[in-house]
C-alpha cells in the first residue's frame, strides 16, 4: 500500500530528457534505466488518436518519468489536444515532482480551447536507486502493480483508497495527491487507458478495472516478457469479451530489473 507523500526539503532540481512520446500507434520494447517494459498504442480508425504516452529519463537515467494520459473524445480535435499536451510535458520535463506537473499542466490547459474536452493522466516517478515509486492520478484509471513479494497483481491504491484527481482541463486551483510505495525486483506495472476497461463483456456490463484485474492474473501467471503478457491479455479480453475496442487503446507494461 502506498503512502501520501509528504515534502519539506527543497526539491533537486534535475536535467531530464524525453525518450518516448506521442499519440501515434506504437508497438515498443522498451529499455528505461532499471525498467524494461513494452508499450502498445492503438489510436482508434486514425493514425494519431487522444491517447497520449510520454517518457523520459533524468539524473544519469536513474530517474524515471512516466505519463500516460488520455484526451476525451474521438475526432481530429482531440489528436490536436493530444498533441499540445506532449508539447506542455516537454516544457515541464524537468519537473520530476508528480502534483506540481499536473497542477502546471492543469492550468495551461484550462487557458486553451479545449471545446469541451478534459484530459485525464496519471504521472509518476522511479527512482532507481532506491526503489521509491511516486505517483499522482488525474481522474485517470488506477495503475495495477505485480507484486513479486507476494506473487499477485493488485491495484496501485485503488482509487476508492484516495481521491484519484480531477481530470485536467476543468476547474483552476485544483491540488492532486502524490502517492508514494517502494517496488521490488521483479514488480511489474501496469498503465492503461479507459479504452481497455471500457469494452463490452457483455451487452449489460463492461470489463471494468476489476475485470481487468481477473484477466491480468490469467494472462501474466507465466511471467512472460512485458511484449508476450501484453499480446496475452490482449487475446484474454478479446475470447472473454462480446464487443470489440471501441476508443483508444494504451498499454505501458514496465518491470524492475
């Protein structure tokens, strides 16, 4: 279980760089200093789509950053958001403290003709030198973390645990919790997008995050690689699910070597 993070030093500040981003499809192993992962983006009937993934690294690729966000809607509108919203993260890319980036982000996108749409994130921060995982939510789906110590996937808080956030891009002087936990060799996370959960099981009831989590405990029991679970969770929802993705579909599968 994570803990709010509480801070009083003055923060370092550091030089970081982007490794990944963007709102394409992708289909990506992925080397990020103690992480390796891969990373599936499947805009919707587009190339480029409201789902957004971004990447970078900081103090000699120790620190990890990580965003995944997701512009609502469907439509060229919200690729343009998408878009602006990875030029905003490459501003802020220096800033590693997870509430201040979202309060930032939040305020210029608050300035900009959104026409209506909202963007929801969640940011985050390993540290690999010494395990620590910071986070903050933005309305955004609760990551799922592998827990090697205990052998089984759980929610990263839930998000009926703390508030998860307003989404960006609605209400000015909004503050977002940073939540804080330390992650072992071995763990394993899980970042989405609501086009994932979303998907009909049947014509009454959606997957849902709790049904996602039943099919990840299915799909990862191997401890395959990040691409092979990835692919297999994907063929999971497919055979367990009646419908088919209707909306941007993002996938971040990351593991701590």
């Amino acid at each position: 279980m994570g803990n709010i993070s509480t801070r009083k030093a003055v923060a370092k500040r550091f030089t970081c760089h982007e490794v990944w981003g963007g709102n394409e499809r992708a289909e990506l192993d992925i080397d990020f200093g103690r992480l390796t992962g891969y990373l599936l983006s499947l805009p919707y009937q587009t190339d480029k789509g409201g789902d957004l993934y971004f990447l970078s690294l900081c103090d000699q690729e120790m620190l990890s950053k990580i965003v995944v966000a997701d512009v609502a809607g469907h439509g060229e509108i919200v690729s343009q958001v998408a878009a602006g919203l990875r030029t905003l993260l490459r501003q802020n890319v220096n800033e590693v403290d997870n509430t201040k980036l979202l309060v930032s982000l939040n305020e210029s996108l608050r300035h900009k003709p959104l026409k209506g749409k909202f963007v929801t994130m969640v940011a985050a921060t390993f540290n690999g030198h010494n395990g620590n995982f910071v986070y903050a939510y933005a309305g955004h789906p609760t990551v799922l973390r592998f827990n090697s110590a205990l052998g089984r996937w759980q929610f990263l808080d839930a998000v009926e645990t703390y508030n998860s956030g307003v989404p960006l891009g609605i209400i000015g002087d909004t503050e977002y919790i940073q939540m804080k936990t330390r992650l072992n060799d071995g763990d394993i996370l899980l970042f989405y997008t609501d086009g994932i959960v979303d998907v009909k099981k049947t014509s009454e009831e959606r997957l849902s995050i709790n049904g996602l989590l039943e099919l990840l405990q299915r799909a990862a029991r191997d401890h395959r690689t990040p691409r092979q679970m990835a692919d297999s969770l994907i063929k999971e929802i497919a055979e367990s699910c009646e419908g088919s993705f209707t909306d941007d579909v993002t996938l971040l599968i990351l593991k701590v070597n």
